[in-house]
C-alpha cells in the first residue's frame, strides 16, 4: 500500500509546524530558566512585602486597641465631669432657693424694723470699723508654723440686732468642704453674672 504524496506533504507540513513551535518553546523555556534567579528574587520581595503587610496589620490593630482604651477612659472621666456638674448644679440651685428664702426673711425683717423705726444706716455708721483681731486658725499659714492672724472688717458683715439675726441654715451641716473644681465653678458663676 503506497501513501499518496499529498498525504506526505501534509505530515511534512505538519512536521514543519510542529518543529517551528518546539524551538519557539524551547527558546521560551531557556529565557525563563535564564531569568530564574530573577523571578526568585522577586517571589522573596513579594513574600517580604505580604510579612511586613502582616506585622503592620498587627501594629494598627494594636494602635486601635490603645486609641479605644483612650476614649473609653476620656469617656468615663467626662461622665464623671459631667455628673459632678451636675450635682453642683443641683446644689447650686438649692443654695439660690435657701438664699431666695433668706433674702425673704431679712427683706421682711427689715422692713418689719423700719416699721418699728429701727434705722440700720444710722446704727451701722456709729459701729467701730477698726480691724477684728482674731486667733490664727490651726493649720493656717504656710508649713513652718508661720500663720498669720486673719483680719476682718467690721463693715464687711451685715448687722443684724441681736434680737433680729437670722438663723443659721440648718441643712447647711451636711455641706461637704468645696472641693477645687467646686470652687472654680462658683468663681466662673459670680463672673458672669
């Protein structure tokens, strides 16, 4: 049985084909085999970058952690500061209302004396003014012992008569001593006023 020559033509075609790829590939695979070490370097650059990607991942969520931690504590001081304010709020308003209450009865009080002819400019311009010596108070002064006697003008309180004082608030005993905050508060309210 012969083979028609056509049919050797197509093989050899074919065989042409088929040689032409196979040093195209072959030239291929020497390129990449020559360019193996660079491919190396690269695929060690690639993992390096995934490993220091992975620590910064690390270090933002650490970062995050610690801001969250600075918040949540900025957060409870400033309820803390915000329930303090509004207790000396509150007290505030109670002292307004005592005092309201107290500026009431000496109104009265003293109407009710000018009704009975009591002139208190008259009474309070025949007082002595000269300064009140008082005893230094324990603890007063600086820390070597060195206190020094308090002076208060007599025209600096209000006279009242003996008969006429007012009482003394009886729910002022449960008054803690201010506190720092307390008294810059107060000192920030008289100013604006």
């Amino acid at each position: 049985m012969t083979i028609p020559p056509f049919v050797d033509a197509l093989v050899m075609l074919l065989l042409a084909v088929t040689i032409y790829y196979s040093m195209k590939l072959n030239k291929r695979l020497s390129n990449l085999r020559a360019n193996k070490g660079e491919f190396e370097a690269l695929a060690l650059q690639i993992t390096q970058a995934a490993m220091q990607a992975e620590a910064c991942i690390v270090d933002l969520k650490n970062a995050a952690s610690e801001a969250d931690q600075i918040i949540s504590g900025s957060m409870r001081k400033a309820e803390l500061i915000r329930d303090e304010i509004t207790f000396m709020v509150e007290r505030g308003e109670l002292a307004v209302t005592r005092l309201d209450k107290v500026l009431g009865e000496a109104q009265k009080q003293e109407k009710t004396a000018m009704d009975r002819g009591v002139d208190f400019k008259e009474r309070a311009a025949n007082l002595d003014h000269s300064p009140i010596k008082r005893e230094p108070i324990l603890g007063a002064g600086d820390f070597e012992g060195d206190s020094q006697n308090i002076e208060l003008e007599a025209s600096s309180a209000p006279y009242y008569p003996e008969s006429e004082k007012p009482s003394p608030l009886s729910s002022d005993k449960d008054l803690a001593p201010r506190s720092k905050e307390e008294e810059e508060l107060l000192k920030t309210l008289r100013s604006m006023r």
